[in-house]
C-alpha cells in the first residue's frame, strides 16, 4: 500500500497534541499504472501496421520498383493494415465515448426484439459468408426497456460478429431473449439476451479477463480477422451504464455464451 503520511501540530489555542493525515495512494497509482499501460498498449496496437506500411513503402520504392505483381500485392496488404488502423482508432473513439458517457442514466425508451431483428438483418452478410445461420428464440413479443439504442446495436453486434468469428464455420448463432422474475444482480425483474454459438470455446482462466482493452486469448487470431481487441470492453461499459450484467459462460470445444441481463426498470440514483 502506498500512502501518504502528513503530521502537522495542531493549531494554537487548540490543546496539545498533532494532526496526522494518512492518504492512501494506492488507488490513484493504480489508476494511473492502468492509464501508461493503455496509452503503451495503444501505441504498440498503431505502431504494428504503420510499421508494416513503411517497410513496404521501402520495398516499393526499391527492390520491387519495376515488378507489377509485387506492387498489386503490396499495396493490398497495406490498404489492409491502413483499415486495421481505421478500425482501431475508430473502436478507440467509441471506448472513449462510451467511457464518458457510463454515468449518464439512458433516458430513452427501445424496442428491443425490433433492435436485436434489425442488428442481425445487418449482420446476415457476414452470417452468410461465414455459412452461419441465424437461430432465434423469444423475439416475437412486444417488449420496450430503457436504453441507448445506438449503444445497444453495438453491444450485439460485437456479441455477434464474435459469435460468427469465433463460432464454427458451418455453424450456427443462437439468440434468445428471457425474462427473469427476479435477478440477485440487480435485485429486482430482468430481461436475459443471449448471443451463443458452438465454435472453439474460451479457456476458463481466460474468463474473468476478457472484457479488458486489448485482451485476447489469441492475438494472431484476433488480428488476423480483423479484431481489435477492444469490443468486449466496449460491451463492458454500455452494459454497465444500463445498470446491467455481462454473464460469460464457455466451455473450450464446444461453444461460449454471452448474455447481457438488462434490468427491466431503471431505479433513480
Ligand atoms: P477482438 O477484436 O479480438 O474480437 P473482443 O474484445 O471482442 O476483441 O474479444 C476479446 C477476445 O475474447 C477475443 O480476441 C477472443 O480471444 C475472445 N472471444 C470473444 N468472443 C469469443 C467467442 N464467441 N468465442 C471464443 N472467443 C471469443
């Protein structure tokens, strides 16, 4: 623990005696040990494909100067790291957004079997190209929650364009909404929505992190298809402003489940 300890005599006229202030700093160091980590993380995230483009700037400008096969093939790669950079620094503005946004109560009301419809009709294309069909379950009712509808489209479609990445090719996506009479979490009546597909699963240790900026199970994976590591966290907190739960559950081979437990009525405070 890391504290700060201050002794002062106590003012004239007062008695004898001192005055000894004890500030704990441990939790601003913390703060502030998790602020250089991201700010070194999101540096290495941007440096990757920049490097990547300069070095083959370079190549272009030599060695490959006079070959048409290897400029067409370069300049795909680097049209591909240039939009990994876009999606980065676009997920980065959304976090911070997000972030900002956490303490403000959502004062709007959404339609929300309507919004998981419309997010899955936008998501169908990449369904489709992954051969992943869509399965539904208790979408058919009338059911209005308070909320963000903005925030709420990108909390599923995070869940569910994991679900297709990480789910089998093949495979299919399950989502199901419920309500719960009453939810421990947030004392009181909820509605479940969840986002599950049965692809490679989660290792158990890696669970309770997930939902950090820039945690993946498997880095290369992630790049490879495009991720950026910062969706879940993202997720983490438009749930969070809800005053609603992520549950993960996974089991490695068979399938992971995401369900995010919005509380039917949002209290005052
Ligand atoms: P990414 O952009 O890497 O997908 P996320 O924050 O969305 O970042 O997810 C963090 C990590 O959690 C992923 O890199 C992946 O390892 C793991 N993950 C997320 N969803 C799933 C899923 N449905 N199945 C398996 N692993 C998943």
């Amino acid at each position: 623990i890391a504290a700060e300890v201050t002794v002062s005599p106590l003012p004239a006229g007062i008695g004898r005696g001192a005055l000894i202030a004890i500030l704990d700093q441990s939790v601003a160091e913390e703060a502030e040990q998790m602020r250089r980590d991201f700010v070194a993380n999101v540096s290495h995230e941007l440096r990757t494909p920049l490097t990547a483009m300069i070095g083959f700037i370079e190549t272009l400008r030599g060695p490959a100067r006079n070959d048409a096969k290897a400029r067409d093939r370069f300049l795909d790669i680097m049209e591909r790291e240039a939009n990994r950079m876009n999606r980065l620094v676009h997920d980065l503005l959304s976090l911070s957004r997000v972030q900002s946004e956490e303490r403000r109560r959502p004062s709007a009301e959404v339609d929300l079997p309507g919004l998981l419809r419309s997010v899955m009709a936008t998501m169908q294309h990449s369904a489709d190209e992954a051969g992943v069909s869509f399965e539904t379950e208790g979408l058919d009712i009338d059911l209005s929650l308070p909320g963000d509808a903005d925030q709420l489209v990108q909390v599923f479609q995070n869940l569910i364009e994991n679900a297709i990445k990480y789910g089998t090719s093949g495979g299919r996506v399950r989502i199901g909404l419920q309500r719960i009479a009453y939810e421990p979490l947030l004392r009181g009546p909820g509605w479940a929505i969840r986002v599950e597909d049965f692809g490679e699963g989660i290792d158990e240790m890696h669970l309770p992190r997930l939902t950090e900026r820039f945690y993946r199970v498997d880095t290369h994976r992630s790049r490879a298809q495009g991720g950026t590591g910062l969706g879940l966290a993202i997720v983490k907190h438009i749930v969070n402003r809800h005053r609603g739960r992520l549950r993960i559950t996974s089991r490695k081979g068979e399938g992971s489940r995401f369900t995010v437990i919005l509380p039917e009525t949002l209290q005052r405070g």
